[in-house]
C-alpha cells in the first residue's frame, strides 16, 4: 500500500491545504508558488500510474485514491480561483459548473457501475480532458504573470468542452447498460 506510486497519489492530497493557503497570502511570491506546487502536483498525476504499471504495483488502494486525488486537487483549484476572483471573463463559472458537475456525475456512475460488475475505464479523451484542466488551473494560478491567467481561462472554456463530452459518454455507456439490462429482464 505504501508503494511509490500510491505516495505520489497520497501527495496530491497533502498538498491542497498548502497550495491554497499560499494563494491566499496576498503576495506574487506565494502565488508563483502555490502555482509551481499545484504544477508539480499534477504532474504526479501522469506518474504515479506510469510508475505503477512499469513497476507492476498496481493496487487496489491506488486505483480507489487516483480519481478522488485528481477530483480534489481541480475541484479545491476551482473553488479557489473562483473565491479569489482569478478569472477575467464572468461566464467562466459555466465550464467550472460543467466540471465540477461531471465529476460527481461520473463519480455516481462508476459506484452504481462497479455495483453491477460493469466497468467503466478512464478513456483517451478523458486523459486529455485532465491535462487541459490541469494545464488551464495552472495558468490561471499564476494570473498577472506574462498573461498566463487569460490563456488558461481559454484552456478552462476547452476543458470545459471536452468535460461535457466525456461525462455524456460515460453516462451513455450507463444508459446502455441499463437499457440491456431492462431488456434482459423483460426477454425473460
């Protein structure tokens, strides 16, 4: 349980209370820095599960603490850019809606899933939806420095689109389950 990978995993959560506690002290010094830890901290995303795999230390406990890590790092992110009014555009709380609701979306649709033995791997286009989101908080992070703040709120908008897309096709594959399931019920 107390592998490499499942610390990396471990250490998302860990840093979230130092990362926004550094935002909120009004000092460009502390925000480059919360914004290099939550940099860091995503990029513990990619190789906790490469390492994992190379190392054949695949476990169950990571497979559970992966997407609640990667959910709570982009949703305390969100919530803090939006508190300390790091966005330039007002209609950016449309796509941070869209991912916060697709995240408690999907998040309901693999337990209900699990619980029937259907599972529902993380696809390509979820992969890339990631790391725009992360791309774009971490731009955003460092707001007022070489305008990184106004090119991650496009990346947001982007995320954001590619957030809806990939919470309609899990809830897609759901319904298709479901809709097998009551046919099967209904052949009988």
């Amino acid at each position: 349980m107390y592998n490499i990978p499942n610390l990396l995993t471990l250490s998302r959560i860990v840093v979230i209370p130092a990362i926004f506690l550094m935002v909120y002290i009004h000092s460009a010094t502390w925000q480059v820095f919360a914004a290099v830890l939550f940099i860091i901290a995503s990029i513990t995303d990619y190789f906790d599960g490469y390492l994992a795999r190379q190392w054949g230390e695949t476990s169950a406990f990571g497979r559970l603490l992966d997407p609640i890590a990667d959910k709570l790092l982009v949703a305390s992110a969100l919530v803090v850019i939006l508190a300390r009014h790091m966005v330039v555009c007002d209609l950016s709380f449309i796509p941070v809606i869209v991912i916060l609701c697709r995240e408690i979306l999907v998040s309901g649709l693999r337990e209900f899933l699990r619980e029937v033995n259907v599972g529902m791997p993380v696809t390509r286009l979820a992969k890339w939806k990631t790391g725009f989101q992360m791309t774009a908080l971490s731009m955003m992070l460092l707001k007022g420095f070489f305008y990184w703040g106004g090119i991650g709120e496009l990346l947001l908008w982007v995320a954001g689109a590619l957030t809806f897309i990939t919470g309609y096709q899990y809830f897609q594959k759901s319904l298709d389950y479901i809709r097998a399931s009551e046919s099967a019920k209904k052949s009988k």
